[in-house]
C-alpha cells in the first residue's frame, strides 16, 4: 500500500472509479479499481495501457473535474476536492483560444492568476523564445501548424510555475519527427523548474524517453499492472533514445505487458 509521504506531490489510495452510462441502462462501468500510486516532488511519470483503461480519468481526477467513487486522491497530502486550480491541464485538444493571438493565449495563464502586466509580458516573451516560436506572436491559432499550436498550449501552461503538470496525450496527432522535436523541448523546459509531469501517452518509446517511472494499466476496468523505473541517466537525448543502455530490454517488456492486455 502507497503511504502518503511528504514529498509526495500526487498521490492515489485505493481509488475506485465508476461510472453510470445512460446506454447501459444505469449499469455501472468500473473505470478504474483499486488504483494506489504516488508521484514524487519533480518526477515524471508516464501512464500507459490499452485505449478505455481509465488514464484520463485519472487526470481528471487529480485535476477534481471528477471525484472517486471510493478511495483518496491527493495533491500535496490534501484531498482534491472540487476543481483543483493549483495544477496544470494540457488536454490532448490544445484547446487556444481562437480570438487570441499566440502571445494572447500563452499569457492566458498568468493573467488568470493577477500576475502584473510587466512580468507577464517578459516571461510569456521569454517562454515563447524558448520554443522558437518567435516572429509568431501575433499570429492566430488557426494560422500556425499542429505542431506550432502544440508548443503553445504547452508553454501556455509551463509559463505559470505549477508544481504539478498533467498532459493528457500532448503529442498524440503529430507526425513522428515534430514528436520528437517537441518531447526535446518538453525535457528542457521541465529541467527547468522541475514540476512533477504526470503524462499520459500510447507511444512507449516516448514514455521512456521522458519519464523516471512508467506505470502500465490493465484493461477495463484500470489497475495498476507494473511498474517500471526508468534508469536512463538525464540529461537525455530523446532523438537517439533507442541507443541508451536497457533501451531495448524495457521497451520489449513495457509491450508484452501492454500485447497481453489488447490479447495479441
Ligand atoms: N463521463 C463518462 N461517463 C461514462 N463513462 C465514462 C466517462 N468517462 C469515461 N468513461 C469510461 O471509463 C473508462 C475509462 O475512460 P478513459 O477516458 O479514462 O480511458 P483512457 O485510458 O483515457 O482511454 P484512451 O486511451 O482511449 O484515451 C472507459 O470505459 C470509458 O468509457
Ligand atoms: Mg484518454
């Protein structure tokens, strides 16, 4: 069983999720069962397994858009009760505003939260800069590409230091090579401040190359099946991540895992 500890910044005790569907005629869908994880201050953990095994519901649980039908989830030690404004969200749909400009939306976060106007300019300045994403400031959302708008929904979201980031598939419509280039720039902007990641992906190579532990799901409903650490050392290159040492072993273990869950 997963104890609280103090330099736990997420943590799951025994979370039961169901969900009552209106095409089951009220029969209750166990999305997830008996879930207990905690993530650490300034870890990345990635949460991988079969489509419909509950990874976003766990999101959502942390982010409070959701409740437990048994069980604690917690931030920082405190239950989440209620929408929990304290993390940060990147859903798979980069969601910016469409009357926004770039800069507009990445300034978004921080004039949610009163930051003065002087500060929010620099650091949504210095984020954008960060992500090359400069010389587009005033361009519209529809006026960038998938990968441009990715970016910015990201920074939109680190700009504002929390101490938990939750990612919901960031990457998920983008071809491989912007994958690869946008998970690069993931790992620095969270060496920065190092906020715990809690990152949902279906690609496991990606999982590795960013994450210090890799929970993988069951299928419906979701358990915790195994765990992985991943002892990659950082600073990591995720362009030449197939090279690292126990690259291939983890890999081949991470699918048969997920294979036998899909029953292939
Ligand atoms: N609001 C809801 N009402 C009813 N059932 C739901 C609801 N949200 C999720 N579910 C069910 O809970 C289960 C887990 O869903 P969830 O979206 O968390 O899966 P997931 O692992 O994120 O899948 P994917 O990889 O396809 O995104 C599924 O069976 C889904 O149908
Ligand atoms: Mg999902």
């Amino acid at each position: 069983m997963y104890q609280t500890t103090r330099t736990s910044a997420v943590s799951f005790d025994h979370v039961f999720k169901a969900f009552v569907s209106r095409s089951r005629r009220g029969e209750p869908v166990l999305a997830l069962e008996d879930v207990a994880f905690e993530a650490r201050a300034g870890e990345f953990v990635s949460l991988v397994g079969p489509s419909g095994c509950g990874k976003s519901t766990c999101l959502n649980l942390i982010a409070g858009l959701d409740t437990p039908s048994d069980g604690t989830v917690s931030h920082h030690g405190t239950p989440v009760h209620g929408v929990n404004t304290k993390v940060g969200y990147i859903t798979q749909d980069d969601n910016l505003l469409p009357w926004r400009s770039l800069r507009r939306n990445v300034e978004l976060s921080l004039e949610l939260r009163g930051v003065p106007r002087g500060e929010r300019c620099e650091r949504t300045s210095e984020f954008i800069d960060l992500v090359g994403l400069n010389g587009f400031e005033n361009h519209y959302p529809h006026e960038l590409s998938g990968g441009m708008r990715k970016r910015a929904s990201i920074v939109r979201t680190l700009v504002y230091d929390n101490d938990v980031v939750l990612m919901d598939e960031p990457f998920g419509p983008l071809d491989a090579q912007t994958r690869v280039i946008l998970q690069a720039e993931l790992l620095k902007l969270w060496h920065r401040s190092r906020p715990t990641v809690l990152f949902v992906t279906h690609d496991l190579v990606e999982a590795i190359a960013l994450s210090d532990r890799i929970l993988v799901f069951t299928a419906n409903p979701g358990r915790i099946k195994r765990e992985y650490t991943v002892d990659i050392p950082r600073p990591r290159d995720p362009f030449r991540i197939h090279d690292a040492p126990g690259f291939a072993e983890l890999h081949e273990a991470l699918w048969a895992d997920i294979r036998a869950e899909i029953g292939s």
